[in-house]
C-alpha cells in the first residue's frame, strides 16, 4: 500500500526537513511545494493526502484550494488559526494547529514585558540618558500580586508557572472552567469581570475567534484596577485598539505591553497603528516575535511531524481547530 502523500507549502531549510523526514519518511512521502516547478506542483497539491503550513493565504494561489480534494489533515506550524482562509478549503478537512510549540519562550516574555512595566525599566533608561539620577524613584514588587491569565492552554499554563515562582496569585479564565494546573482561581468566560478587576497583571493568550474578537474594549478595560498591566502576547484584535489607547492616555499608572498588533506583516505585508502607543511612557512593545529564540522553529517542525504523525497512524492527536469558532 502506496504512503499517503504529504505537502510542505512553506520554504523550509535542510535541518529542518531532516526533522520532517527523521519522524515522518516511514509514514508518508515528503514533497516540499517551494522546489517544485507549476505543473508538477498542481500535481502534488492534487494527491496531497496532508499539508503542512505556516501561512496558507500566501503560500496557495487562490486557484490551487480547489486542488485539494484529497487532503484530510492540514497540520499548521503556528499555534493560532485566524490567518486560515476557511471558506476556501473543503468541508472535510481536519486542521490542527501546533499546540505548545512555543509556550516556554512566549512565557518569558510575558514576564520580561511584566518586569520592564512593573521596575518603569524603559522610563528609567531614558531619564539617565538625559543625565536625571533618580536613585528613589519608586516601582512595583511583583509578589503578592494577582495574574489572571485570560487563556490557560500551553503559553498559559507556562505563563502562570513562572509567575507562581515570583509569589504570584494566579487567577486563570478557559472554557471549561477546570484544570489540573495549580491555581489561586479557575473560571470561565463568565468570570471575566471578577478575574479583571481582581488582577494587577492580566495576560492575554487565547486565540482569535469570533468569541474573543473585541474581547477588551472599553467595559473591560473599565473593570481592571487603575495601575493594572495588561499584556498581549495573542492577537492584537483581541483588544479593541481604540479603547486601550483612550485608557492608557487617561489612565497613566495603566500600563501595557504589546507583542501582538492589529496590522503586522504576517497578515497585511505591513506594520502600522492607528494611535502612537509606542510613543506613550507607559506601554513596551515588541515587533511579536516572542516565541523567536534559537531552536523555536526545529521545536514548532518537530512537535508539527509528531502531531501528523499521530494522526496518520490513526491514534489521538492534538490542536484539532473548531471550524465554527472561525467561519
């Protein structure tokens, strides 16, 4: 019996196929869609029985979706699903996102970007650079406080692992309302008020569906404590991009760090805001690239190749995205 066909759509160095092809060369045939020329490449979306992709919009042609009649898995290498065209793909198909791939580093940052914001490091930074010494400027002790970690999967839980080691009190939102993560308080989304308004810190790390599109808008923003930190390490349309900038200018003791955007590159070729947040002295940013440190993308191949490879094998499998939760 002839191996299923697998199709890599996405340009990927040699270290990175001798990953795909160490886990899966027994389970299936490896075709990497970057080497291949137009018509041989039509051919191989055609038998293509599972695709592996990092931003399926940008690596298909429009025309080259109706070519995929017999694929039943489409195993993404990010963890988040909002980019994924589903009106364009059958009904049928099964897509997995990678699950965990990056949590340990998204998890550092998250406390990096707490403590710059907490110890006013970039405000600091910039004063003795204009030759002001403020040997008693006053910042924020971490322990003792409480995080509410809207989100409690893999970046969550690792999230909330390095804030417990700080003394901190964690105060976790998820669907189902249960985990096995030790935690000061386990909720659901109709908790959200007594999670934002009992939090010093609160961490966003869900993904973008239709429920959690606009999820912190004014009200929410409202119910957090005055001198909260609210860290996003998600989506940016998470958070309405209006009502945080209103309430980071009238608000100054509210502080907020920002990895994730409303317009980036991945999604629109382009980085830009509608409001000068990185000119505010109580926000950090970074260009959402948390998860980058060295290894992350041998790990993300690597836990991608063992997930499809589960699945070939017909044994449980994870990350299956809810279609409904998008479309």
């Amino acid at each position: 019996m002839e191996k299923p066909s697998m199709v890599i759509t996405y340009k990927i160095n040699e270290a990175r196929r001798a990953i795909l092809s160490g886990i899966l060369g027994d389970a299936a045939r490896l075709f990497f869609l970057t080497d291949l020329p137009s018509g041989l490449r039509e051919q191989r979306l055609v038998e293509a029985n599972v695709l592996l992709s990092w931003n399926l919009p940008k690596e298909l042609g429009p025309s080259e979706f109706a070519l995929l009649k017999k694929v039943e898995l489409i195993q993404l290498l990010s963890a988040g699903a909002d980019h994924v065209p589903f009106a364009s793909l059958p009904q049928d198909i099964v897509i997995a996102g990678n699950v965990g791939a990056y949590a340990e580093p998204m998890a550092e940052h998250v406390l990096a970007m707490t403590l710059a914001l907490a110890k006013n490091l970039v405000k600091e930074h910039q004063k003795l650079a204009q030759g002001e010494f403020n040997q008693f400027a006053v910042n924020r002790l971490l322990r003792g406080s409480t995080c509410g970690v809207l989100g409690f999967g893999g970046i969550g839980r690792a999230v909330a692992r390095l804030m417990r080691g700080l003394g901190v009190r964690i105060y976790a939102v998820n669907t189902s309302g249960r985990t096995e993560e030790p935690v000061d308080f386990i909720g659901t989304m109709k908790d959200l008020q007594q999670v934002l308004s009992s939090s010093d810190i609160v961490v966003i790390s869900l993904p973008l569906t239709k429920t959690t599109r606009g999820l912190i808008g004014k009200q929410e923003l409202a119910w957090m404590k005055r001198d909260a930190m609210l860290i996003n390490v998600a989506r940016g349309d998470i958070v309405d991009q209006d009502a945080l900038y209103a309430h980071l200018m009238n608000y100054p003791d509210f502080k907020a760090g920002i990895d994730a955007w409303w317009i980036e590159p991945f999604r629109f070729g382009e980085f830009r805001t509608k409001h000068s947040f990185l000119t505010l002295p109580n926000v950090v940013g970074s260009p959402h690239n948390s998860a980058m440190v060295p290894g992350t993308s041998d790990e993300a191949a690597q836990r991608a190749a063992e997930n499809i490879k589960r699945f070939l094998k017909k044994e449980p499998f994870v990350g299956r995205i809810r279609r409904e939760d998008y479309v």
